[in-house]
C-alpha cells in the first residue's frame, strides 16, 4: 500500500514540493527582471515583450515533443528532472550577464527546461493517482506553484534592501533554490508498473491531433478559443491603474489574484472528483466571462479587487481540472504527448490574446479589450458545452 502524506500520494505530495521551489526560484528572478533589463542593461521595453513572447511560445511548442518522447520510452522522471535542472543552470548564470543577447539566451534554455519537464511530469503525476483523485491532486500541485508565485516576489522586496539593490546576488540565491527542486526529485518515483505497458514504438512524432480522440479534439478547440480572449495579467493589472492605484501598489492586485488562484484550487480540484471535471470547468469558464465583465465596466478599486478575486477563481477551477480531464480522455500511451496538446493550446492561445488584446487597448482603451476578451470567452464557452454528450470515463486513465 503506497504511504500518504497528508492524504496525498507520495509522488503527489512531493511533486508539489518541487513546483514550490522552483517557482518560488524563478519568481524571484521575473519579479525584478524588467528593472534589471532596462535599467541595468538599458533594454528597450520592447526587447522585454518581444523576448518574453517568443521564449513563452518556443516552451509551448516543445511540450508536445517532449511529451512524445516521454510516452515513446516509457519515462517521466528523468525528463522532469532535466527539465528542472536546465531552468536552474540558466538561472545562475544571470548572475554574470553581461548584454541583453545573454539574457535571452538563458531564457530561451529555461524555457527549453520548462518545455522539456511540464508534460512528463503532469504524465507522471496522473500516473501517480487513481483516477478518483486526479482533481483533488492536479489542484494541490498547482495550489503549491503559485504559491511559491506569491514567495517569489516576496523574497526579491525582502532580500533585495540586504543585498544592496544587488540584482546579481540575488540571481545567485533564486538558483540555490531552484536547486531545491532538482533535490526533491530524490524522493519522486517512477511508476514503473504503468510505464512498463507502453509501446516501445509509438506512432511517430507529429503535430497531427489525428491519432486522437474525438473529444479531446474539441475539447483542445474549446480551450484554444477561449484561450484568445485571455490577457496575460501583467495586462491586466493596468486596469488598477486607472483606478488611481499607483504603479508601486499594483503588485499588490496581482497578489491578490494568485492568493484567490491557490486558495481555491485544491477545493474545487476535490469538487471535481466528485461532480466531473466538465462542470467545474464550466463554472470556471463562467467565472472568468464574468471576471472581464466586471473589469470592462467597473472603475472602483474595491471593485477591480473583487474583479482579480472572480478571476483567480476561475484559474483555480480551469488550470489544475483540465489537466485531470485531459488524463482521462487520451490512450495511456498518449498521456504526456496529451499534456504538451493541451498545455501548448493554452500557451499559443494566451500569446495571441496578449497581442490582440493589447492592441484593443492601445488603440481604444480597456473596455474594449475586455469586451473581445469577454466574447471570445463566451464562444470558447458554447463549444466547451458541446462535449455533454461526450461518454463517461468508467475507471482509470484509459
């Protein structure tokens, strides 16, 4: 009987842990990554957007081959692993940078790690569960990435006055924690007794969704429409600008919205074990319509707060749900190549919804940027909606 950690699986337990200190590592470097850019190495704020964008999408794409690759040889482990370990070898070396073309390097290899470890891993973890739990730990892993999201930029405000304004210190010290992460492996298994029945030779490599099932299909084009119509959140909190908010306090709204997102996830990650993952998502998809809405129209701040309080909830209920879904409806020997397809349609999505959304509220304002967010959401909606009459999973990961 495989020991449990405060009600959860062993590799779900520490799985957890590592998705802490590794985003409590690399949110302490993205938090001051636009000041030490611009001020430090006098980049442009374009450079900043333009890298950014172009790591975010190549990290995207990659998930589908590193997926592959993981159900080809029967393996998550080692490749979440060399993940992990790549982000934080390009983490320490930010420490001696000494141009801009340096730092996009970097980027472009810890996004490559991120790109490498994310679908083994998810495949890992739903290797790890009974498909009753799923919800209950997709919703605890993400709940302890963002997490280490809200230690992060804490860290980087506390320890930035001792060391002197030193952004290269501080590199230094983000990637001993990342370090953390790659030493939490440690205690990680592999479930070799699932890995073992996948084929040796899959079908090959290819970005063709063919192969396939039906409803993960449209499930993929719901969630790729939808996605058109979410705005990156460092968008976003411009909003609280123009409630008054100074630029120094708009962190805090941002805070505000990942402590919704990690205080809900694990709840309604348990709620989606019990009612389906479709209605919570569902919910999700409503939560975030209604988010926008109240973001286009409202021009309080308590009412933008609560706006950032709706939004978070929709991540929590979205985020961690789709992956448990996502599980259950693609073959066993897909399952990580299934993770990539859906974690690369939320990824290219969001970048094409940042450019047009931007756009929208560069040229005509807030409201309208909002607005298409809002209708893009509601389409990505009624096509979600169509997988009703999709069949039930009976047990397991099939």
């Amino acid at each position: 009987m495989n020991p449990r950690i405060f009600g959860l699986q062993r590799n779900v337990f520490f799985l957890g842990l590592v998705s802490l200190f590794n985003d409590f590592s690399a949110e302490m470097v993205y938090a001051v990554m636009p000041v030490f850019l611009t001020t430090v190495l006098g980049a442009p704020p374009v450079f900043l957007g333009f890298m950014e964008g172009f790591v975010d999408a190549f990290a995207s794409i990659f998930k589908i081959f590193s997926g592959w690759l993981s159900d080809k040889f029967g393996m998550r482990k080692r490749f979440a692993v060399s993940g992990y370990a790549l982000a934080v070898f390009a983490r320490s070396f930010l420490a001696v940078v000494g141009n801009v073309w340096q730092v996009f390097s970097l980027r472009v290899i810890d996004r490559l790690g991120k790109g490498l470890r994310d679908s083994p891993r998810d495949a890992l973890l739903s290797e790890s569960v009974e498909a009753h739990e799923l919800g209950k730990s997709f919703g605890y892993h993400r709940a302890m990435d963002r997490a280490g999201a809200i230690l992060g930029p804490l860290g980087a405000i506390v320890l930035l006055p001792f060391l002197g304004g030193d952004y290269r210190r501080l590199f230094l010290i983000a990637a001993g924690l990342g370090t953390l992460a790659v030493f939490t492996f440690f205690f990680v298994r592999e479930v070799k007794t699932k890995a073992e029945i996948i084929p040796q030779v899959p079908v090959p490599f290819t970005f063709s969704l063919r192969s396939f099932p039906r409803e993960f299909k449209l499930f993929l084009f719901a969630t790729f429409v939808f996605g058109l119509g979410v705005m990156p959140e460092a968008l976003m909190l411009l909003k609280a600008k123009d409630a008054g908010l100074s630029l120094a306090s708009i962190p805090f709204v941002y805070l505000v919205y990942t402590v919704s997102f990690t205080v809900f996830a694990i709840p309604f990650g348990k709620i989606s074990d019990r009612v389906g993952e479709k209605k919570v998502l569902i919910g999700g998809f409503f939560a975030a319509i209604i988010s926008y809405l109240m973001l286009a129209t409202l021009q309080t701040l308590p009412g933008i707060m609560f706006g950032f309080v709706v939004f978070g909830l929709y991540s929590a209920m979205t985020d961690g749900v789709g992956r448990a879904l996502t599980s259950k409806m693609v073959a066993h020997a897909q399952l990580a190549t299934g993770q990539g397809f859906l974690q690369s349609a939320v990824g290219i999505s969001a970048l094409l919804g940042g450019v047009i959304g931007g756009t929208l509220w560069t040229i005509f304002g807030a409201y309208a940027a909002f607005s298409y967010g809002a209708a893009l959401m509601v389409i990505g909606l009624l096509t979600f909606l169509r997988l009703n009459g999709f069949h039930k999973v009976e047990s397991g990961i099939v």
